[in-house]
C-alpha cells in the first residue's frame, strides 16, 4: 500500500494551498509536512504530496530532489551540512569537511554504517559572521575548529546536543 498523508495533515496542507494563487505555492510547506510524518521524503511521499496538491508527482519529485535539506531514507540519524560557501571556505571549510570525511570514513553524501552520521555539504547557512559553520540536524555549530568538530561528534554519539556552539 503506498504512503498516505495523516487526514489531518492532508487538511493542514490543503489549508496551506489555498493561500496561493496556485497550489504549487505550498509544495516547500507541504514537502516539509510529509518529512516531519514520514520520517523522510521519498517517491512515494512526493505521490502523496502531489494527490494533495494537484500535481504531477515528476513535478514534486524535481523540486525535492532539488533541494539539499530533504531528510532521505538513506540518511543517517544525524545530517551534517558543512557551509562550503566562499565565506566559510576562507576560513577552512574545507579542511573541516575533509576532517569530518576522515573521521567518519564517508564521503559527500554518504551515510556511515551505523546510520549515526551522513555527511553533506551546503551553500550558505545564513551564519557567514562566525564562519566556517555547519548546521546538523536543525542545530548550527559555528566558529569551528578542528578540535571542536571532534568533540561535536564525540558528543553526538554520546547522545548529546550543543546546538549554537559559537566561540567567536
Ligand atoms: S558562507 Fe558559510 S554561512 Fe555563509
């Protein structure tokens, strides 16, 4: 049986669409709702959002393959975004995302055999003054150095969160 959206979320994304002009407006919104119920977002969820709105399911497949934030099911238990901007690169983003590719034993994209960790990398994070940053899950970690990144993932398979963790 393919996936279906809750009553109540097909009602809270129907009540989303209706704001626009034309129901595609809501598709982010109603993408977003479908991962928060799924647990991630893949073609069968993209046909369910697409049932809702109205649209052809190739058409939300293309917007949500186009974004980078969409949990998958392959992702790991926690995402790790690592700005790869100009700003956070002068400051050693890529050392940073070079490190964590090391420690990890993955590469861009992928997942560790655990499913503990995938590891991403991202355009901007909105955090460019406290570069180089990266956002893990819905948490940002900025200012890092290497020693930070280490203890950040120490922490996280300890079960512990530092979300916001600037030093500068
Ligand atoms: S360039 Fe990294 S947060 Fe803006």
């Amino acid at each position: 049986m393919p996936k279906q959206l809750k009553p109540e979320t097909v009602e809270r994304i129907k009540q989303l669409a209706a704001r626009y002009p034309k129901p595609d407006g809501a598709l982010l919104s109603a993408l977003r709702a479908a991962e928060r119920e799924f647990g991630y977002i893949d073609a069968e969820a993209c046909e369910a959002v697409a049932n809702v709105l109205g649209m052809p399911p190739a058409a939300v497949w293309g917007v949500f393959s186009f974004y980078t934030t969409f949990r998958k099911e392959t992702d790991g238990k926690h995402i790790i975004y690592v700005c790869s901007t100009l700003p956070c690169a002068m400051r050693g983003s890529e050392r940073l995302f070079d490190h964590l590719s090391e420690k990890l034993g993955v590469g861009k994209d992928e997942t560790t055999p655990d499913k503990l960790f995938t590891l991403k990398k991202a355009e901007c994070l909105a955090a460019c003054g406290t570069a180089p940053c990266m956002q893990i899950n819905e948490d940002y970690y900025e200012g890092l150095t290497l020693e930070m990144a280490d203890q950040i993932l120490e922490d996280l398979r300890a079960g512990k969160t530092r979300a916001r963790h600037v030093t500068q």
